[in-house]
C-alpha cells in the first residue's frame, strides 16, 4: 500500500487499521519519516517566507527611524534628536538616550520594552526580572547601523542553519509522543481483552496521529491565536487509536465456535 493511500485511510477507513497494527515496524516509521517530514517541510517554508517579509520590514523601520549610531569603547553614541521613543503596541516601548534626558524608569509604564542609554541595555519582560546589559562588555567591539544593515541579510543563513537543528530534535520528540501514545494503546487494548503487543499498538498510534498533525499545522499557519491546541490533539488521536485497536483486536481475537444448545440432538 502507497503513502498516499496509507495516509488516507489512515482518518478515513479504520478497518485499515488492521493492516497497520500488524505491519512490519520498518513499514510504519517509513510512513512516519515521510509524513514528519512534509509536515516539517511546509511549515518551514511558510517561516521562511514570513522571514523573507519581515525582513523588508525591519530593513525599512532601521533605516527610516533608528538614527545613525556608534558602540565603541564600551560607550554608545546617538546622532540626532534625542530620547526617541517607540510605542510598539500592547504596551511596550522601545527607549534610547544617550543624554541622560530620561533613564531606564521610562519602562515603569510599560509590560514590556527596552531602554538603551550610551552606558547600557535594559530589557523588561512579563514574568521575568529586569536584565541589564551593559556596554562595556563589548568594549572591543566596534559597531554601527551599516553594520547592523550588513548583518540582516545572515539571518536568513542562520534560519536555514538552525532549521537542520530543529529537524533532528523536533523528529526526536515526536517519535516520543508516539511511543506515549502507543502505550495508551495497551490500556485500550486491555481494556477490550485484546492480544496485541506494544509493536501492534504502537503502529496504530503512528496512523492514528496522522490527522491531529495536520490539524496542528492549519492552525499554526492560519490560526495562531488559538490557545492550548494539545488537548484537542492528544483527544483525536486517542480517538482514532481507539477506534483503529478496536478493528485489530476483531482479527486478534477471533471468536469461539458456538457449542449446541444442552439436549440438542446432534446428528453425526
């Protein structure tokens, strides 16, 4: 049976779980390797392009709202006028004087937001404490804003890099969810008296994860602001699990002769 027809019926028919739970287990990852990996494929293109997008967009507001700048010998210095100030929306602001006009209390009003002064960097997040770079840490460091433009196009090098990285550790940990869920699958199949083994149930676990992922993957691309979607994943493929251990025990467990009612006359 093709990968295509695998994939399929694999939210479609689950009679063909029969097929799946007693399939060779080279079988199954093959079908896991070649469906992870388009998953991982699409998404990461739609990053790239939304990189790609950004990108331009960053370009544009350096150039066009960050003054020309200098960092040498641990001090920054700021052409033109000065505090600038940048709301960035849902209250955050992002700060710089080099003046000493202002100081890093403009971020009292804030959740979030950066204040940059010739001396240092101060960063506020919700939910962490306030940290404080200072400059002279990079006291050898030369820089300025056609360094920092210059820089900008590496980036996309390190998504591309990083997304080899990503591959290998994100293929890792969903081999594991699997392996969670091939275990739920033995309860299942308990619970139904059922001889499969944990190759069986694992194999379905595989197929059965087939549809929460690509429910995962629209909402990522177009439904972002969805909160806590696992819990909707982890339902389906429990279902789909279910439903697919419940056709194999049919097979596994076949069922036993019907004895003649007592007192039956049987006829040799």
């Amino acid at each position: 049976m093709g990968f295509f027809r695998q994939f399929k019926d694999s939210f479609t028919n689950f009679d063909s779980y029969r097929g799946f739970a007693f399939q060779r287990g080279g079988n199954t990852f093959k079908y896991f390797f070649l469906l992870f990996t388009l998953i991982f494929l699409i998404s990461g293109i739609k990053l790239f392009f939304d990189f790609n997008s950004g990108q331009g967009e960053i370009v544009t507001l350096i150039k066009e709202k960050i003054p020309d700048f200098r960092l040498e010998n641990g001090q920054l210095t700021v052409v033109g006028d000065q505090p600038i100030l940048l709301d960035g929306g849902n209250n955050t602001i992002f700060a710089v004087d080099t003046t000493g006009e202002i100081d890093q209390t403009v971020l009292d009003k804030y959740d979030e937001g950066i204040f940059i002064s010739k001396d240092g960097a101060v960063l506020k997040q919700i939910g962490r404490p306030v940290q404080s770079i200072p400059f002279s840490s990079f006291r050898d460091t030369k820089f300025d804003k056609q360094k920092l433009l210059g820089l900008l196009p590496m980036f996309k090098w390190v998504l591309i890099i990083g997304g080899f990285f990503a591959y290998g550790f994100k293929m890792a940990w969903v081999l594991i969810t699997t392996l969670i869920l091939g275990l739920i699958g033995l309860i299942v199949n308990s619970t139904m008296k059922g001889r499969l083994q944990f190759s069986n149930t694992w194999n379905a676990a595989v197929y059965a994860f087939t549809l929460p992922w690509l429910l995962e993957l629209a909402v990522d691309m177009f439904f972002p602001a969805i909160p806590i979607f696992w819990p909707i994943k982890w339902g389906v493929a429990t279902f789909f699990l279910y439903k697919g251990i419940q056709a194999a025990v049919k097979i596994d467990t076949p069922e036993e002769p019907q004895l003649p009612p007592p007192n039956s006359n049987i006829v040799i």
